[in-house]
C-alpha cells in the first residue's frame, strides 16, 4: 500500500497556495497593464490628408458616364433606361437575370 501521509505529496499546501496567489497576482498585473496600455492616449499627431488626388481619381473615373443629373452633397440621379442600358452592357443577362417579357 502507497503511504498516505503529509511526506509523500509532491507539493506542500503552502507552496500550492503560493502558486496560486502569485498566478492570480500575475493575472490582475497583466490587465491591468492592458488596460494602461488600451487607454492610453496616441502619440502621433492630426494631419488634415489632401483630398485633390482622391478628387481626381473620382473625376477620371466618371469622366466617361453620361446619362446622370448631379443633386449636390454627392447624390446623383439617372434615368431608368440608362441605368438598364448599363446594366446590360456590364454582363447582367450572362448572370441568369434577365429582364421580365413584355405582356
């Protein structure tokens, strides 16, 4: 039969709760660095981007549309059969959708 007694266990019960007191020690000091770390301030500085190139990357790109009314504020509108026209020219029947028959 195996001895039961206090000298065969391969930790003691205050090296356990050692362990377990520094594990848990460790754990608070970790978030709490994280969360040091997640609030702190950025260091680098605001810089206001030059939009002219994006400006005119956008003005090459609908330099070829026709068909539309600018509204302001980024809006625009376009005529129903331009639109399908477009949407026929892009390949939309090779996708299975086709347009309703004429009654």
């Amino acid at each position: 039969m195996p001895e039961t007694g206090k000298s065969s266990y391969l930790f003691s019960e205050q090296q356990i709760r050692l362990g377990f007191t520094l594990a848990t020690t460790g754990m608070v000091v970790v978030l709490v660095v994280l969360l040091l770390l997640a609030s702190a301030r950025p260091q680098g500085r605001f810089r206001v981007l030059d939009g002219s190139a994006f400006q005119q990357q956008l003005t090459n790109a609908t330099a070829d549309l026709d068909g539309y009314q600018l509204l302001g504020g980024g809006r625009a509108r376009i005529d129903i059969d331009r639109a399908m026209e477009l949407l026929a020219e892009r390949g939309l029947g090779a996708a299975g959708i086709t347009a309703p028959e004429a009654p």
